[in-house]
C-alpha cells in the first residue's frame, strides 16, 4: 500500500511510496570520542580485543536498570569508545555513545550493496526464501488488511511478502539508499528516528523491530514511540543477537553478532524484556533458534576464532559489493565453509535454541499500561 496512516507531520516530503523528513544521513563523521581520526570506516575487518581484569567504572547511567557502573568488555580497533557492561543487568553498549554524524559514517553505501540486493545472488534467494517462511510467524493471529510498520525495513525484505499476504505494509529506515528497490506496495519513511517519522497515535496493529534496537543510539525511546504508535492490545515484536547466549560466550570478542562499531547496544534476553516491561509492555514467548541468524553466527565466530586478525571474511566474501573480489573468489571462500559446517551450525544452533539460549532471540509483546517515565 502506497498511502500511509494520518501523518503529524504536514511538511513530510513524498516521492512516489517513499516519504523522507529530517536531515539525510552522511557518509562523514564528526570525529569527537568515537572515531580515531584518520581511521579508515571498514566494514567487517575492525578487529575487538578482549579486555581482561578491568575494574568496574562509572556511568551515566544503565538505559535499562539505570544502574551507575559497567565493566569495560571489549575494545576495538580505530575506535576510542569502549563496549561495556552494566554491573546489574549485564546490558553492554558503547561508553561514549557516538553522536548522530558519526554513526552515520558506520553506513556508507557499500554497506546497502546493490538495489534490492545486499548479498550475492544464490545468497539474496536463500535470506527471501527464509524471510518468506519467517512472514508465517509474523502475520499468525492478524486481522485480514492489518497495518503493519517494520521499522529499519532496509530493502523491503519482510515487506514484500507481508504485502503479499495483503497486509497494509509500512516501513521506516534512516536511509534513502537503504531502501533502494524495495517493494513500491509498502509505505516507506525515511526519517533520523521514530518519533520523527510523523505517524499518529494508534495507528498500527504491529511493529516489528527486526535486529534493528541494537543499532539505535536511543532504543528506549524508540520502544516508548512503539508504545504509542500501536492501536490498544496492538503487537510488537523485537528481535536482537542474544548477549547472554552460548555462541556469544563461545565467540567473545569475536563473535559474529557483536557487530562493533555498528550495534551500540549488546541486549541480554533478560534486559531486553525488561527494557519492554518499562517502556509498558506486557512480554509473551521468547524465541530462540533463527536459520537466517543463528547458525551462521557459528561458523563465522568460529572462523573469527580461528584467525582473529581478518575478521568476518565470510561475511564480507558473501557481501553483494561489486567493488570487492570476484564472484568466484568470494564463493571459494564461502562454498568450502558452507558445505563443511552448515548441517553441525544448525544442529548446535537448534540445541542452544532447546536450552533457551539462542544467539538470537525475538520477543513478543503487547501493549500494556503506562510506560514507566523516570
């Protein structure tokens, strides 16, 4: 659907399914505490370094317990913030946060890949063929024409087969080049966040947050908009990598779904269901096995492991940027990796999913009373 829900915001600039306010993101950064000046911005190759023995430090506070002191965790290359985590909720997250010009950096259009495309093609069909079968979840218990807002929507890959299904599809994303050939059925926004997107109260029967909170410099006040966006009794879903998970204990500073300098927030399943408890949410099931998450992380945390100099090479190899290495060179990277490890990824990540602990996880809420404001 083209058309959007009842906008706040009368100076919303729209271009045929796509509507943008606010400031475009750049491709520069400020360099203030983030950034080490003159640091290349490389996609996957930042190498994380373990810090062992630090002694607990002051903060300004923990976005879920409030709490005042964290432990330095991790340090990573050309980066002078460190990822640290809270004393009492286990919540990590980069101390300093970096500011909006800077997380912009993290963004280049070689991190997008190609229109409607980010991965190489046999690996763009496998991620919508999963996506497809990950829509079922998705839309179980929707009323027929639902409205439905995925917020940092990208290329429209759970988009599309939601509108399939007939729901009135909605997207938001930070980036006009992110959604570069998504669906033209869905209603996408570009905006720098939520709350500045200019939806109405009320206006949703669901939103979802898939692996995006742990990008947002602000994820408390985005669930907070989430809370009033959603028509009463409406539901959000949220999915983030699993900090207290197996493969983030097995991986350390080279675990897959760490993603530094990229997610500011590393969620606990524990903390992320309390974060949605103050932000006046009522927590269902949580979910922990993902094909398209969990058993990669392993093979790649396990390669990050084994040469911890060249991180993430799978990753990078499986990366739809034409300015890389050849199609085949990056498939005999991946190929060997893949037909190796695939069946014992899955088999470990379907074990770490029985014992309730997921490299990824996703949670359903509802919305409740009141969010608690302190």
């Amino acid at each position: 659907m083209v058309g959007g829900p009842p906008s706040r915001s009368a100076g919303l600039q729209v271009r045929g399914g796509l509507r943008f306010d606010g400031p475009r993101a750049t491709a520069h950064a400020v360099r203030t505490k983030f950034h080490r000046p003159g640091d290349a911005l490389d996609l996957y190759s930042r190498v994380v370094h373990p810090i062992e023995g630090a002694a607990p430090i002051e903060v300004a506070g923990c976005v879920v317990c409030e709490g005042a002191r964290a432990t330095p965790r991790f340090a990573v290359d050309g980066i002078d913030a460190t990822i640290v985590e809270c004393s009492g909720c286990g919540l990590g997250w980069f101390e300093p946060l970096p500011n909006p010009d800077e997380i912009a950096a993290l963004y280049p259009q070689e991190y997008y890949g190609a229109p409607g495309a980010k991965f190489l093609s046999l690996i763009e069909w496998a991620v919508r063929v999963v996506a497809a079968r990950h829509v079922r979840f998705l839309s179980a218990g929707l009323a027929p024409g639902a409205a439905v807002l995925d917020v940092g929507c990208g290329r429209g890959v759970t988009l599309s087969p939601l509108a399939d299904r007939g729901f009135e599809v909605h997207g938001l994303e930070v980036s006009e080049q992110a959604v570069r050939g998504a669906d033209p059925r869905a209603s996408i926004r570009i905006a720098p966040n939520l709350a500045a997107a200019g939806y109405e109260a009320g206006c949703f029967d669901q939103i979802v947050i898939w692996h995006v909170l742990e990008h947002l410099a602000d994820p408390k006040g985005t669930l907070l908009e989430c809370h009033r966006l959603l028509k009463p009794g409406g539901r959000l879903v949220v999915a983030v990598p699993n900090f207290s998970s197996w493969q983030a204990r097995f991986g350390g500073a080279g675990w897959f779904h760490l993603d530094a300098p990229r997610h500011l927030f590393q969620f606990p399943l524990l903390a992320l269901r309390a974060l949605l408890e103050r932000c006046g949410f009522a927590c269902g099931r949580d979910y922990h096995f993902s094909l398209r998450q969990n058993p990669f992380g392993w093979l790649q945390s396990l390669q990050n492991r084994l040469d911890p100099a060249r991180p993430n090479r799978l990753y990078a190899a499986m990366h739809g940027d034409a300015s890389r290495a050849s199609v085949g060179g990056r498939l005999a990277t991946v190929v060997p990796w893949l037909a190796i490890g695939a069946l014992p990824a899955i088999a470990l990540s379907v074990v770490e999913a029985v014992f309730r602990s997921g490299a990824t996880v996703h949670v359903v809420a509802t919305r409740g009373d009141t969010p608690d404001r302190p």
